[in-house]
C-alpha cells in the first residue's frame, strides 16, 4: 500500500466512523477554550474538564482573569500538572489578551503564540476548533499514532516534521477534522503500551499491524 493509498483509506474510515470528531475539552466560547487548553498540557481532558467549571464562574472573561492575583487563582488549578506555571500563564495571557487584542482570542498562529503558555501546538488547537483553519496539532497522541501507522517517515522525529507531513497529505478542508481523528484513536484504541490492534479499524492500513501480526503469523 503506497502511503497515497493509506491516507485515503484511513480518512475514508474516520468519515464512515466518526464524521463529527471534536475536542474532548468543555467550552462555550474561544476565551474558555483557550483556558481549558493552556491548563491541558501534559494533563489529562477528563482532568481539566473537572476544574475549568470554578474558574470560569469566577473569572468568566480575560477582564476578570487579568485581575485575579496568583494567590488567589491558584487553588482553582492546584489539581492540575504544573499549577504554578500555569497560573502565571494565565494571569499573563489575559493581560496580554486585554493589552494587545481588546481583550479577544485572535485567530492567527502567530499572533497567539505571542500569549504566556501558548506555543504551536496550542495555538494550532485553538485555530482549528473554533475557526476550522486547517492547522495540525501534534500532541503525543498525533505524534505517534501518525508515526505507528505510516502516515509519516520514521524521519519525522519532531511534532513540527510531523505537522508538515501530515499537512501536505491530508485534504486542506479535513486537517481539523483530522487532528481529532488522531487524537482520540491515540487516546482509546492505539495506546502508547498496549495499542488494542486486533479491534482497530484501520489495522489493514497500519505498518505497525502488519509488521507486529501478519509478519509473525
């Protein structure tokens, strides 16, 4: 299979499969997500989701973050992996929001990766969700599921090596569809330890399947 043929035949199983793919993280609007996903890294969806309720009750637009002083949005985020960098990112982040974008979530990459605690990944998550730009998050997730499967060389040893790949070859009007398909199939069936292959349904297209069952069968 030629990784032109593996591509359509794994976007063509995600279409059947899950044609509604989308975050996992609770949100009402682009200022809420932009939260959820900076209290995100190296945490888990399920994680934030318990904790983002309180913060934005008590903080509901940047205005109101910017305010909030670190002894007193810290409890808010104790819970969650890396709180005290985090809530400085925070703080920093509404700040910049009001002083720099009138207090709203712009809409470029490069424009949010000027905010505290926003780096290519988030910003690309951001741009994706709410405006369906066709940029690619690599998470661990999308990391090594595209390597595993084939979607990208062995080459592709960095998140950004693997964003450009995936890129090139993914429809332009599917990449943010696409960067959820990835993360939820690295997230419930191809596991980092124990990926569940005999039950993945895309295992006729998958390198990792072939050389770790049919070889050995």
């Amino acid at each position: 299979m030629t990784r032109k043929e593996r591509y359509q035949h794994i976007i063509n199983y995600f279409l059947e499969h899950s044609p509604n793919a989308e975050t996992e993280l609770i949100y009402d609007n682009p200022y809420q997500l932009l939260v959820a996903v900076i209290l995100s890294a190296q945490c888990t969806d399920v994680r934030v989701n318990l904790t983002t309720p309180a913060i934005f009750k008590k903080y509901p637009t940047p205005k109101a973050l910017a305010k909030a002083s670190f002894d007193e949005l810290f409890p808010f985020i104790k819970s969650i992996s890396y709180p005290n960098n985090k809530t400085k990112h925070l703080i920093g982040m509404a700040n910049l929001l009001l002083e720099k974008f009138n207090g709203e979530v712009p809409m470029t990459v490069e424009e949010l990766i000027l905010l505290p605690g926003v780096g290519r990944k988030t910003a690309n998550v951001i741009t994706s969700v709410i405006d369906n730009q066709p940029n690619m998050a690599v998470d661990t997730h999308v990391f090594r599921v595209s390597r595993r499967i084939g979607l990208v060389t062995q080459t592709a040893n960095t998140p950004l090596a693997v964003e450009q790949q995936l890129i090139k070859e993914i429809p332009k009007e599917l990449v943010h569809k696409a960067h959820h398909w990835l993360i939820l199939h690295g997230r419930y069936t191809c596991l980092a330890r124990n990926p569940k292959c005999e039950a993945c349904g895309i295992q006729d297209a998958c390198n990792y399947y072939k050389r770790t069952y049919l070889t050995n069968s």
